[in-house]
C-alpha cells in the first residue's frame, strides 16, 4: 500500500500506522526520501537513489532513533556524494573561461534593460547569498556536476524551494553564456543531472460557484472599494499580474490591447476581450488622472495596493484563506485551458515565454489570440453574472 505525498516530519511518522503489507510514504518536497512503514510497525526513513547507474533504497535510520531533518539532510548527504558522472564544460582549446562571478555581472548587466527591478534584486540576492559564495571563483568551462549538486543539496537541507529558484538562475546563466559565445553553443551543462526538489502546487483555481460569488460582490461593491473591484474584474478578463493592473496607465491602453511598458519580464502587449474594453470604456468616460486605478487620496498616483484589499474582501466573499490575489491569474490561464486553447495560447494569453520553436507561427497567432481573449474573457464575464 503506497500512501499520498505529504511532507515528512516526526508528527507524520508517530501517526503512521502499520498495515497487513510493508507501505511507504514518500515525501512531497523531495524526490526519493520516504518513510517505510514494515507491517511489524518497526518505521524507518529511506532513500531511492541511483548508485552506478542502478536504483537503489538506502535505510537512513530508524524514526525512534532519527529525527525527520536528521534523515532528510543524510538523504541530501548522499544524493551529493552519488551525483551523476561529472559533465564538465570544456571549451574547445582547454583554457579555463570567466568565472562565473564575471558572468553573472555580465548577465545582470544586459537584464537590466529588460526585468523589472524588484525581479533585479530578487536575482542578486540569490547570487549573493548561495550562488556567488560557493561558486563563483570557478572556471565556468570547470564547473561540474559534483561541484553543482554538492552546492545544490547543501543549500536544499535548509531551503528546497530556495535551491529551486537558485539553480534555475544558474542554469539561465550558463544558457547566456553559450547564447553570447562565452561558452561554445553545443557545450553541455553540467547542471542537468541534478534533479530538483519536488515542491507542492500553490496556485489555486476558482471555480464556477466561487466566481460567482465574487461577481456578485463585484456587482455593488462597497464605494471605497469600487475601484479595487474594476481592477479585481480586469485581472480576471486578463490574466494580468495585479501589480501590472494597479500600474496601468491610459497611454498603455490601445483600442484592442493593452502595451505595459513595464512587467516582471519586460514590455509585453496584452490582447483584451470584449468584457475587458467595456470595462476600460466605462472608466475612460470622465477619468482626469493618468492611472486607470489612480490612488484615491492623491490621483496622481496609482491605486494603493491591492492585495491588501484583496484579504479585507476574500472573506466577505466567502473564499477560502488560501486563495491568493494571484490565484485570479491562474484561474484566467486554467479556464483557458479547459475551453480547449493549447498550453502554448495560454502561455502567450499570460505574457509566458515559450519555446522558440512556437515563434514560427507567431504571424499566425494574433487573430486566435483575439479570439482566445474573447472566449475567456466571455466565460469568466458570463460566471461572474
């Protein structure tokens, strides 16, 4: 018998329960760890790990004598001791490259013309704290995967998701490296082997009930929060980032489209259904500041923030504590999905960026974007009543 995932702590070893057969349950932040749980009732914590090439269960200890994080930071111990053999990436005359703290002034140098400066700063602080310290005196043609996944697996003991994000963000850079010609296109990266930390969903979807209960509340806002409404309902129709809503400028609304000048990733054009220019059409008639959602003390401001409102208003909804003010966007993407537009539309619908391949039918895609636009933007506007 083979349990869910859940996250694994001394609590869920004590409330497990022997069966008639041996069971485990393997444990949702990362890959391979698990409890075993033998139908004598004797608990223990265990590894599934490759070793040469073969899969392997190693037992790190028993639950009466091992604590959970004892056993999880072992399991990391030993994933770093049997990486994946070394990938090094060489150049072509063996002569050791930039160090990949040059690189990484290089790659923040060009981003700066391109990402926001909050998704700036969240990057240095990364390459600041773990990236830099354990890496970055290195050769970035001698890097290789022990020394990754030694680094790797030692910052996942403290922080999983953090060593997520952080090697995402050394791989973007070694991807720059051999986009620019610092590294020979082809050169591979010792990074892939290493597998990541399983992290749990956090997005979640309204549903159709749920968007109806917000529409209603939409409908007749209190007046201190008929703005906050408006942007809440373009959110929805748009699949955009609140903070790109709450910064919305009528010089970046167009007759079908919206042109932010500035998101998380860049400029980007946001296509709007009918719903979402009504909504626009309606603000337009008489507005005098140059913020669509201008601050209501001071107009020549944006719109204070709206996630804040947003946990004032979910209870009155009736929505539950976990749903995120970001979750609006998720829901945009999912509904878009389930009405049948492929994950490459839904990407494009968001603003993601996508695999270049996709690009060649890009001179085809504005007429079904619109389209798509409408049909989410009718959904959600017909479930919001």
């Amino acid at each position: 018998m083979r349990k869910e995932p859940t996250y694994l702590s001394d609590l869920s070893a004590r409330a497990a329960r022997p069966a008639a057969k041996e069971y485990a349950v393997p444990d949702n932040r990362m890959s391979g760890f698990a409890l075993r749980v033998q139908s004598t009732g004797t608990k223990s914590w265990v590894l599934r790990l490759k070793v040469d090439g073969k899969a392997k269960r190693v037992t790190l200890g028993n639950t009466l004598t091992m604590s959970a994080e004892e056993a999880r930071a072992r399991a990391h111990q030993l994933l770093a001791a049997h990486a994946p053999p070394d990938i090094a990436l060489l150049a072509a005359d063996d002569r050791p490259a930039i160090k990949l703290n040059v690189l990484a002034q290089r790659y923040l140098k060009t981003k700066r013309q391109v990402w926001r400066p909050t998704t700036l700063r969240s990057v240095q602080i990364y390459l600041n704290s773990s990236i830099l310290p354990a890496l970055g005196d290195q050769a970035i043609n001698r890097l290789t995967t022990s020394d990754i996944a030694e680094w790797f697996y030692t910052y996942s003991t403290t922080s999983p998701g953090g060593a997520n994000q952080a090697l995402s963000h050394l791989r973007s850079m070694l991807k720059f490296a051999r986009e620019t010609g610092v590294l020979p296109p082809d050169a591979p990266d010792p990074s892939k082997p290493i597998r990541r930390n399983t992290r749990r969903a956090r997005g979640r979807l309204l549903n159709a009930q749920q968007l109806a209960q917000l529409g209603a509340w939409l409908e007749a806002p209190p007046i201190r929060w008929r703005d906050v409404a408006d942007a809440i309902r373009l959110i929805l129709l748009t699949g955009c980032r609140s903070g790109e809503i709450a910064r919305l400028t009528w010089a970046e609304v167009g007759g079908d489209k919206l042109s932010l000048s500035s998101t998380k990733t860049g400029k980007r054009d946001v296509v709007l259904s009918h719903p979402a220019l009504a909504l626009l059409d309606r603000r337009k008639r008489g507005a005098s500041s140059v913020f669509v959602f201008p601050h209501q003390a001071n107009p020549a401001k944006p719109i204070a923030s709206i996630d804040a409102a947003w946990r004032a208003i979910r209870p009155l909804v009736g929505l539950p504590k976990d749903i995120r003010l970001h979750d609006l966007r998720h829901t945009y993407a999912s509904h878009a999905i389930m009405i049948g537009e492929t994950l490459n539309m839904a990407g494009k619908l968001l603003g993601h960026k996508r695999p270049k391949t996709t690009e060649i039918y890009a001179h085809m895609d504005a007429r079904h974007l619109a389209k798509a636009a409408d049909r989410v933007g009718d959904l959600i506007s017909n479930w919001l009543g």
